[in-house]
C-alpha cells in the first residue's frame, strides 16, 4: 500500500472540506476559491467548532506526513496542518498553496518555485526553501518516491536563495507543477522521525490533540493564505459509513464525508441536512492485467468492456449518483476527450472477440475486491453477473484492504480499485499507465502511449497540449488495462448550519479554512 495511492483515494473519497487560497503568479496557478456560496446567503461568521467525521481504521493509523496514509481521517487532519506547493483549482487544474508561482526553463526541464514570503510554521520560524527541498527529498526518499515525484531525483531538489525551490526533470515535463499539487507537505528541515506526532507545520489549524485516530485542531492566526473562520475542528474517525451516517442524522457531528448513496436518499428528506454532490469524484475501474495472464490479448480487455452494462452499473451501484464513463480516468479534465464514442453494451460483438481471442469459457476467473469504500464490492458482484450472460465465469474474491494491498494491487490478473482527484487525464497517465510508472496497476507497457505522453510533456503550446492529450486518451480508450464503467459522485452530508463547502472534488475539499458556521 502506498501514500501517494492511499492519499489519493482519501481525497477522493469524500473528505468535506473547504476552498483553495492562494495567490499565483507568473507562470503559476490563479487565485482560486473551491468554496460553495452559503446556503443561507448570509456573511460569513468567526468562531464555532466543525465537527467532522471520516473514515479510517484502527489498525491503519499513522501520523507521518510522507508515510503510507491507509485512513482518510488521519490525512485530512495532516491536511490541515501541514501545506503542499500546489493544489487542485477551480479554474484550473493547478494553483498555488505554499508556491505563490512558478516558472519553468525554456525546456521544460528546471522549474522555479517561489515560497509565499509571509509563510511561517506554527512555531512563528519562517519557512525557507530549504525546508521545502528537505521535506521534498524526504518524500523521495520513501518506498514509493519516485511514484509520489516522477522524474525527480533527490540531489535535483535544490534551493536558490531563501525563498526559490527548484525541481530540475530528467525529462522536459510541462505538467510538473501538477504532480506536486497531493504530497509535498512541508515540515521544519531536520525533523526527527520521533518528533512526527507534534512537528509544526504551516497550515490553517494547529494541532491540540490526537487520540486514536480522532484530534482536535485549532485555528492558526499566522496562516498565510487569508483568513481562518472557525476555531477549531474536531475530527472524529469512523470505521464505516454507516456509522458514520448515523451520527451526522443524529446531530452527533456536522458533516459527514463519503457518506454514500444509501445515507443521501435517507438525508434528502430531512430539513436540517443538506446534501453535497461533486462530479467526477471517485472512480471504480475494474483493472485487467496486461503484462499476461489471461487479459493480456486486446482483443479480451475489449470484449470486457463491451460486456459491462454501464447505465444498469450507475444505477445500481451508484443509486444514480454517478454518470456513465468511458474507459478514460480524469473525466474531470478540462480537455477530456468527450469526442471519443462511448462505448455501449455489445454481447455479440464481445462473444465473438473472447472466441478470436480463443478465451477459455470453461474456467472460472476470480475478480478481486475490498469493501473499502461504498458500492466497490457492489461493483464487482454485479459486472459478475453481467458477464455471465455472455459465457465468462467470474467469481467475486473480497479480500481485507491490507492483504489486497499487498498480495493484489499491481499483481493480480482481475481486480477492482478506486481513485480520487479526477481532474487531470496526466495524472492517471504519469503514476498507473506510462510504462515506468510507479504504480502501474495493469502492468501496461505501450511503446505509442508511452511517446504520446512524452510528446505531451514536452508541448507547452495549448492547441498542441490539446491535440497531444487527445491521442494519449485515444490510445487509453483503445487498449489500456482500464474498464472505467462510471463515476461516482462524492457525497457529502452537512447540518444546515455549515457553509462554505467546496465545490471540487478530490483533494480539493480536505481544506476547512474557509468553512464557517451559522
């Protein structure tokens, strides 16, 4: 299992949140608000505690910023204590957080990273760029840094003066301010690993408390991102949705986060909740492993894509909240290929595929599950069942979230996964599909994909960016590893007290600053 996986899939996953401030400049972000405007109208109010649930086991607790985050509440608390350099933006895909701007060289190969000057971790210490480029080698330095910053290499991580980080790609990389927006949070340089639990960051909240996965924060003065409405947040860890659906319907807390489909119908006729829905949310992607094994012909991986019926799929599964996809992960991106026809459901046309294919239909073909999250399990029990109508048998193994983690992800044949932070096709293609990729979950290896995305990352030019990012989706609709049947949306339950929710998904809702209670 893996931090930059497991925080995805966190964020993703529902966590409520707030917006995303921060001045951009140069060739950097824009300043960008994910806040959704009150439901009351009214102004925004100082003061009140946010009581918020989200999910997480016992047995998964951690609280190392640059380690391997399994619960979604201990990475929102991280979170809100500690910045990243960049964030998801509303109106673009990357904006600044503890990066005011940056700038990148003529080849695309050295970037420049410029610090917000009045930064200071809670501890009142200004923060230098020579704490960003220790905590960035830090997090390169983990089981999965090259996976969290491809095409990075630690002793390329330097500092220019007190305030400039600089990232220096072996590979020109026009989308390189992306892949800093989820893991870089930043610590005080030459933070002892025994010092973790209470290290200092430079986010909106302070740490007061931390108890078994719940903690209380309060509101940091000094942030440098604007003003911070509420005066703490109190975060409580539940172990199921249901649980905590349960306590957001009985007052217990005041905002739910990943509540699922079933809590949002009990929820909609209630007058003191609301109910918070993003698109592009959470994908569910049924993985098809192609390095071999019984999925490695394209002519297979196909026919599975024309088995799956992604209407009934959204229906069931998602009760609805959700909508059809078509095999490409980062629907949310501003240049997703919506020109690509969608597929549809075409048993005779996939029959006759497994029979070129020469797929063996007397065998029975496990597909692999957790039940992580909400409808996952559902997901796969019900592509079952549609297989079988065109004579593939698959049987449904659900497995615990560690022993998947380590004996499936990445190794097995037939399995389901779930991914947050949709906004961004470039995303997807640099961590799980380009032949090197870290986490590379089918163990795809395309020679015209991987030159497509290098074309990509070298184009700075916005026509050509467009017309490169195409052909890489057109390869991924074509062959990948992928059936991507639907996406779900994030839903969120919310007292009517509450305001100030964003409006995007993914990593751009575990912020609280801009929340404020009525």
């Amino acid at each position: 299992m893996n931090l930059n996986r497991r925080q995805l899939l966190g964020a993703g996953g529902a966590l409520a949140a707030a917006a995303l401030v921060a001045a951009c400049s140069g060739g950097g972000g824009t300043t960008t608000s994910g806040a959704a405007p009150s439901a009351s109208g009214g102004q925004p109010k100082q003061g009140g505690t946010l009581r918020i649930g989200a999910l997480g086991r016992a047995s998964a607790i951690t609280r190392d910023p640059h380690g391997t985050q399994g619960n979604e509440s201990d990475y929102l608390i991280l979170a809100l204590i500690y910045d990243t350099l960049t964030v998801p933006g509303k109106e673009r895909n990357t904006a600044g957080r503890l990066a005011e701007s940056w700038e990148p060289s003529k080849d695309l190969r050295t970037w420049r990273f410029s610090i917000v000057k009045d930064a200071v971790f809670h501890d009142g210490t200004p923060v230098t760029a020579d704490d960003v480029v220790w905590s960035l080698r830090r997090l390169r330095g983990t089981p999965s840094g090259e996976a969290r910053l491809p095409g990075i290499q630690a002793k390329n991580i330097t500092a220019d003066g007190p305030s400039t980080v600089v990232l220096t790609s072996d590979y020109p990389n026009a989308e390189l301010p992306l892949l800093t927006r989820l893991t870089t949070f930043v610590l005080k340089k030459d933070t002892a690993d025994d010092a973790l639990e209470t290290a200092p960051g430079t986010g909106p909240f302070t740490l007061d408390w931390y108890r078994g996965g719940n903690a209380r924060l309060v509101r940091n003065e000094r942030w440098h991102g604007g003003t911070v409405r509420l005066d703490a947040v109190e975060v409580t860890m539940f172990e199921t949705a249901a649980a905590m659906a349960n306590a957001v319907l009985a007052g217990q807390i005041d905002v739910a986060s990943n509540a699922g489909a079933v809590a949002a119908r009990t929820a909609a006729a209630r007058q003191d909740l609301r109910v918070i829905r993003r698109a592009n949310d959470l994908s569910m992607p049924i993985v098809m492993r192609t390095a071999d094994g019984p999925f490695a012909d394209p002519r297979v991986r196909e026919a599975m894509r024309l088995i799956v019926d992604r209407d009934a799929m959204v229906k069931q599964v998602l009760s609805g909240y959700g909508t059809v996809a078509n095999d490409i992960l980062g629907t949310g991106d501003p240049d997703y290929a919506r020109s690509l026809p969608q597929r549809a459901r075409d048993l005779d046309r996939a029959r006759t595929l497994l029979a070129e294919a020469r797929f063996d239909l007397s065998k029975s073909y496990d597909l692999v599950t957790t039940e992580d999250i909400a409808g996952l399990a559902e997901s796969a029990t019900l592509f079952a069942a549609q297989a079988k109508e065109a004579g593939v048998r698959i049987q449904v193994v659900k497995q615990e979230s560690g022993t998947f983690y380590e004996q499936t992800w990445l190794k097995g044949d037939l399995y389901t996964t779930y991914w947050g932070t949709n906004d961004s096709v470039v995303f997807f293609a640099s961590k799980t599909m380009v032949s090197e990729a870290g986490q590379n979950e089918a163990g795809w290896s395309d020679k015209e994909f991987d030159a497509a995305y290098r074309e990509l990352l070298e184009t700075a030019d916005p026509a050509a960016r467009h017309a490169a990012l195409l052909e890489v989706q057109r390869i991924e609709h074509e062959r990948s590893g992928y059936l991507l049947w639907g996406m779900a949306d994030g839903i969120d339950l919310a007292g009517g007290n509450v305001h100030g929710l964003p409006e995007l998904p993914g990593y751009g809702r575990v912020q609280l600053e801009n929340v404020w209670l009525s």
